[in-house]
C-alpha cells in the first residue's frame, strides 16, 4: 500500500513537470516571434501598376461662335422693324433691322430717283451706241453717271437696312421697334454657332506649352466638348501683359452658347502607360528624389527621375517597374534595409 502511494506522487511530479516544461517551449517560442517582429516596422504597401496620365492647364474665359459679328447703326433715327428675335436663324442678305425711307440723314428718295433715271439714260444710250447713233463720250458719261447713282443707292439702303452679313443665328438684339438711336449705336449681334471659340490668355511659360493642334477640353451641364488649338500669338499683348492663344470646339446641336464663361483644359501632354506616385511619398534631398518600396521583406530607397506634375500625381520615368510595392503608410518610419512587417 505504502509503495502504491509513493509511486502515485512519483507519477504527479513527473507530470507537473512535463507541464512546465512544456509551457517553457511555448514561451521561449513566442518570446521568439515578439523579438522578431519587434525588430519590423509595420508598413502598408500598394504595387505600382500602369495607368493613364495627362497634364493640363486650365483657364477661365468666354465663349463665342466662330463667326460673330456685331451690327451696328450708321445714321441716328427711329428704328422701324425688327424682323427676327434671338434665336432666329438668318440667312445671308436678310434684313434684321429697319430704319424708315424718310430718315433725312440718308435722302433715301432722292438716291433711289437718280438711280432709276440713270438707269433709264444708260439702257438707251447703249442701243443708240450699239446703233451707231451716239459717240462712245456720250456714252461713257451716261454709264458714269449711271454706276454712281447706283453706289449711291446701294449705299442709302444699306445705312437704312441692316442685313445678316453670313447665314447664321441671332444672339442678340439690343434694340426694339419705336426706339431712337445715335449712329453706331449696336444694333443685334449674329454668329454661326456649329463651332465655338474661345480666347485663352496665359503666362509666358504657358505660351510655350502650349502647341497648335493640341487637343482641349470644356465641360458643360456634364458633358465634354472637345476642341483644339488653332492660333497662338507671338508677341505679348501690350495692355494685358499676357500672351493669348486660341480654341475652336464642335457644338451639335448648338449647346454651347456665346457668352458661357467656362474653364478650358488644354491638354499639353499625355502618357497611356505611366507609372504614377502621389507628391507625398517622394523624397526630396538635395538634387536627388527618392520612393520607398519593399523588397524580401525589407525596405529600399529608391532613387527615381520624375516628370510632368498633375495635382498630386507625379509622373515616374526612371527608377520604378510595375508590380514594385511602394511604402504608402509608415515611409516616415523606415530606412534603407529596415526590416518591415507589411500589414493591410
């Protein structure tokens, strides 16, 4: 009986043994892992993949057709009729606006007159000559007369009724029937509106960015019309101390209207298959420019050459690969061989 108990408490203390020897392994095993990865420094990784990459520069300006042509009065008086209203569609030659035959800045009568016997005299002093009844002088006077009476009355109508000088839309009428006016006074305005422009004006260092043919963009009631760089001057205007450039956009539909202030993106470059890296995790020391990235679980600087900016992209030319993990989170935290934990 007495061996029995002995060999009982041999069994417990073998056991109780084997427990802490066990629970020493344990220990010693995650002592070990916590210095590990105490050593790392826990970092958030992205790869770097292609993407695409435009640089822009935008401004604010006005819009008009790409036509547009402003009439004006050449005599003061009443006006008399008002033939269109804006939005009216026009074609060449017709009359917009009137001012009456009477206005006696313009002898309207008196010219229209001339003109008629003038015209009678030069038809019948041609069949005398082609009949061999009159001289070449008598007839070379008639037909003077004849076209300057001509001019004349051309003219008068002319200051009297104001045509559409091209087929095109009505924008804006500045007067109304029964008004009175001084002479060049704006009248109605008329534009062709299948095409827009619009004039830029930009620093000297835009200027040369900027190319003709360079594709641009305006963004209107959410959609985007597109267009292109026309002209661009060559000298600094004196008044603005700027240098201007020109766009002409498609508008189906006549969408855009004149007078729409609106920003206009002039896309000066572009690159479909770039590599791009937010301002923020670019190193900047002395001349040099430099990224983190993870490589076998520890992290590199790497020395990168960039190029264009857009906001806060940059554009990476030399130094990154797609699929190179860059440090986004904890860069601030790591040096060149720090080991890293990558963490999500």
């Amino acid at each position: 009986m007495f061996s029995k108990i002995i060999s009982l408490k041999w069994l417990v203390v073998i056991a109780m043994l084997a427990f802490l020897v066990s629970c020493g392994d344990d220990g010693e095993a995650a002592n070990k892992n916590e210095m590990e990865n105490g050593n790392k420094v826990p970092v958030a990784v992205k790869p770097i993949e292609e993407e695409y990459f435009k640089k822009e520069l935008t401004f604010f300006t006005s819009l008009s057709g790409i036509m547009q042509t402003t009439r004006s009065s050449a005599v003061g008086g009443r006006i008399e009729k008002v033939n269109f209203k804006v939005g009216d569609y026009v074609k060449k030659d017709q009359i917009v606006v009137e001012f009456p035959e009477d206005n006696p800045a313009v002898q309207f009568e008196q010219a229209k007159h001339a003109f008629e016997n003038s015209k009678k005299t030069y038809e019948r002093m041609k069949a005398l000559l082609d009949a061999g009844e009159t001289s070449q002088a008598n007839f070379d006077g008639a037909e003077t007369k004849f076209l300057v009476d001509k001019r004349n009355y051309e003219m008068a109508i002319q200051v009297l009724f104001i045509d559409a000088p091209y087929d095109g839309i009505i924008v804006e009428i500045m007067v109304n029937e029964g008004d009175g006016v001084d002479s060049k006074i704006p009248l109605f305005t008329i534009a062709k509106l299948n095409k827009m422009k619009a004039r830029i004006w930009t620093s000297e260092d835009e200027i040369r960015q900027i190319k003709n043919g360079m594709t641009a963009e305006v963004n209107y009631n959410g959609k985007v019309y597109e267009g292109r760089v026309t002209h661009k001057s060559m000298a600094m205007d004196p008044m603005k101390r700027a240098f201007y450039a020109e766009v002409e956009f498609d508008n189906p539909n006549n969408q855009l209207k004149p007078g729409l202030t609106l920003e206009v993106a002039v896309k000066i470059y572009e690159n479909k298959n770039a590599l791009i890296v937010p301002r923020h995790l670019i190193n900047n020391s002395s001349d040099e420019k430099s990224v983190y990235v993870v490589v076998n679980g520890k992290a590199e600087e790497r020395k990168i050459k960039t190029g264009f900016e857009s906001g806060i992209s940059v554009e990476i030319l030399e130094g990154l690969k797609p699929g190179d993990k860059i440090i986004v989170k904890g860069a601030n935290m790591v040096s060149n061989g720090q080991l890293v934990n990558e963490v999500q």
